[in-house]
C-alpha cells in the first residue's frame, strides 16, 4: 500500500508516491530449483539426450496455439532460424516496423537480405498495414510483424495481405508472451511466431527463444538451420544444409518449465491491472494509454506503455517527466528509437552484410514520421509494476496526476538547476 505525506513531488523533495518497491523481476521459487536439480542428477545437460527443453518448448507451442515449438538459444536466433527457414536470402526484402528492438532488423541482414523499415499505427504502435501494403515490391518476400508491448499488430488485415502477395509473414512475439487474438496465441497466425525468453521477458531464463509454427516442414528446416544442417532420419553426421547451432540448453529448459506453469496466473494478473490503469490514465488530459484492440482477448504487457502529451504538463520534455516519474517510485523502461534512427542504419555500417547484395535503400533518407514521434513521445514502464494489487498499480496515475499539478514547478525548476531536458 501507498504511504503519501505532503503533496509536493519528489523530484522537487516531496515524499514519493511509492515508498515501497514494486515486485521483483524475475521471480522464481523451489520448483525452478527442483527442475535444476532434477537435470543435473539426469546427467541430459543437452537437447540431444534431454527432455526438458523439447517438451517446454512443445508445452509453450501448445499454449500459444500451435503445433510446433523449438527450444533455441535467444529471440534474435528465432527470427533467423525463420527466416532461413522461408529461404529468406541475398537480393530479398523484409519488411520491418520502425518501433522495435534492432533484432527484427539485425536478424534481416544476418541472413544477408534487406530490411525496409515502414510506419507503424499510432495507436497501438504496431506495424501499419497500408504502410506494409504501400513497402511491396517484386523483391519482398517477407513481413515481419511485432507485437510491440505485447499489443498485437493487426493480424487480420496482415494475413490477409501476406496471403494475397504470396509473402511470409513471421511475428516478433518477443514481447507477447499471453498475448491471444481472437482466441488463439500470436504467434500461431503468421508462418513462424518468435518469442525471447531473455532476462526482462514475461517468461525467462536470463537467455532463450522459441520458435512455433504449424506447417511440418517448416519446422523441420528451422531445425535443421538450428541444428547445424541436421536432418531428422539421417545419420548424425550427413549434414545436408547450412546450419548453425542455436539449440537452447536443457538448464534453460528446466527453469522455463516452471516459468510456464506460473505464467497463466501472472498473465491474467497483468490483464487485471493494465485495464484498470487504462482506465485511470483514460482520465487525465495529456495521457493516452496505448490501444488495446478489441480483437485481442488478453495482452502479455512486456511494458505498459501511454503517450505524453507535453502540452498538458507546461511543456515538459518527455526526459523531464520520465524523470519525474521514476522519483515517485515508478519502475520506468524507455522507447526504443525509431530504427531508421539507429547509428548502424544511418551509416548504412552492415560490415560484411549485404555486401553482395547491395543495398538499394538510403536508409539516412528513410523517414518514419509516425514511429519518430512514437519513440520521442511514449511513456514505456516496467512489466513487474503489474503484478502488484490494481491498488498499487493506480499509484501510477496518482504519480502522473501529482506531475502535471506541478508541471509548471517542475519545469522552471529543473531548467533553473541546469537540469537535464
Ligand atoms: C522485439 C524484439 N525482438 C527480438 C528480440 C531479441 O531477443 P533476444 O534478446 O532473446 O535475442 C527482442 C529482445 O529484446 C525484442 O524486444
């Protein structure tokens, strides 16, 4: 519970809203012990001979609505495997969203193809059809949709237009652990679902990745890119494909295990709390809660994300608020830049990627006015603030709320202390 003496707020002294911490991240208990335990005593410290890490990543497939999953080393690794997997190579294009973390790009150029970065929908933040849609040329042969904050991308509208152009359509599900749309998993509509299982993720093990699907041989490509070449049926060492090896651990496996079995309580705790601190953020001029469309049943929140609106707080820069806002006792992440901002897309810097292939895109000339503004505009906070009591979770407005009474206050004041901006 809050404990709140005098109004002032705590970036100008005030107590802060919070005196206590939010849960930890991650969580864990005895069954992540025993799981460990169990593994060593096994002695199956790999895929090869042990059953952990194959069944979590089955057991997650099968929660996420799909028929396949693979157990691999990280998120960045999934979308790679995918991509191999839908023979994604030199001279292609893949279109990517520009509010996302550089995987989604960085796994493009690892399989020596070309990002196109597009706009996203204001709302939600999530990939832009029309603008998917207005990116397709004869080269694309691939979409890579992210479900940015857990928030799902239109999944309607993009199947539908991977179907008509003959595309892939893979989504970034890294964030989207719980996140259903319209009664089954992301990850389960496109040809491949990737999700990331690295330390600040809904479900992890400090690293680790899956990858579902639900076509035969799709999965037993992707094995095969993650399994050094390997084909099932054929001798250990025939090696018939390019691979590498991106198996996950059976260590990482067993904690998984366990975190899944928490997962759909916390899940459903999250959903509890993200509704209603939309609600309370609803009422306050200036805030904006990101767009949960009404065809998701539940939203894994890897982040609970509003845009500010500076005009309602005396013209505050988002820096300046964010600052504020920690000092209450809020746990804060931060937006990702638009990706056509990144230094490495900028300098066109792709090393030995792309060489043969050439990028034909400036991407220093590429602008992406609506993910430019998103990422100088948005408010992201801290996944474990949502598993406290809705009570504690309100505390949030009450903070935001307390900010823009003395919005005015906070402004002069910081600018007077050289403060940053
Ligand atoms: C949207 C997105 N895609 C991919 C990844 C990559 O996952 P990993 O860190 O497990 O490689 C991340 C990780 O933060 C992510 O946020």
């Amino acid at each position: 519970m809050t404990t709140r003496t005098g109004n002032a707020p705590a970036v100008l002294g005030g107590e802060p809203i919070r005196a206590e911490d939010y849960p930890a991240w991650p969580i864990w208990d005895d069954r992540e012990r025993s799981y460990l335990v169990d593994t060593l005593d096994a002695g199956g410290w790999w895929q090869g001979d042990g059953l952990r890490a194959a069944t979590f990543a089955a057991d997650f497939a099968a929660y996420h609505s799909a028929r396949h999953g693979l157990a691999l080393t990280n998120g960045t690794h999934t979308l790679e495997a995918a991509l191999a997997a839908c023979d994604v190579g030199e001279g292609d294009q893949v279109i990517v969203p520009g509010i996302t973390f550089i995987a989604s790009a960085s796994a493009v150029l690892a399989v020596n193809a070309t990002p196109v970065l597009v706009d996203i929908d204001p709302d939600t933040l999530c990939i832009d059809p029309a603008a998917v849609e207005a990116a397709i040329t004869p080269a694309t042969k691939a979409v890579i949709a992210v479900h940015v904050a857990g928030a799902a991308a239109d999944l309607d509208a993009l199947t539908a237009l991977c179907s008509a152009h003959g595309l892939r359509l893979i989504e970034d599900c890294a964030h989207a652990h719980g996140t259903f749309w319209r009664g089954r998993g992301v990850g389960s509509w496109g040809d491949f679902g990737s999700f990331s299982m690295q330390r600040s993720k809904l479900m992890t093990a400090g690293e680790g990745g899956v990858l579902i699907c639900n076509d035969d041989e799709l999965r037993d490509r992707a094995w095969s890119y993650a399994d050094c070449g390997r084909q099932a049926g054929e001798w250990f060492y025939h090696h018939p494909n390019y691979g590498s090896n991106l198996r996950m651990t059976e260590w990482q496996g067993a904690v998984l295990a366990a975190q899944l079995e928490r997962f759909p309580e916390q899940n459903e705790r999250r959903n509890t709390a993200a509704v209603a601190l939309g609600a309370a953020l609803d009422q306050i001029e200036g805030v904006r809660p990101q767009r949960r469309d009404e065809r998701m049943d539940s939203q894994g929140n890897y982040c609970y994300v509003f845009h500010y609106d500076a005009a309602a707080f005396a013209g505050m820069p988002l820096r300046q608020f964010e600052a504020a806002l920690g000092a209450e006792g809020i746990p804060m992440g931060v937006s990702y830049p638009s990706l056509n901002e990144l230094a490495i897309f900028r300098n066109a810097n792709f090393g030995p990627r792309l060489r043969a292939s050439a990028p034909t895109i400036d991407y220093a000339t590429v602008r992406l006015p609506v993910a430019e503004h998103a990422a100088a505009s948005t408010v992201w906070l801290q996944h474990r603030l949502l598993l406290a009591d809705v009570e504690d979770v309100l505390d949030v407005a009450r903070a935001v709320e307390r900010i823009q009474e003395h919005a005015s206050e906070i402004v002069i004041n910081v600018n007077n202390t050289g403060g940053t901006t």
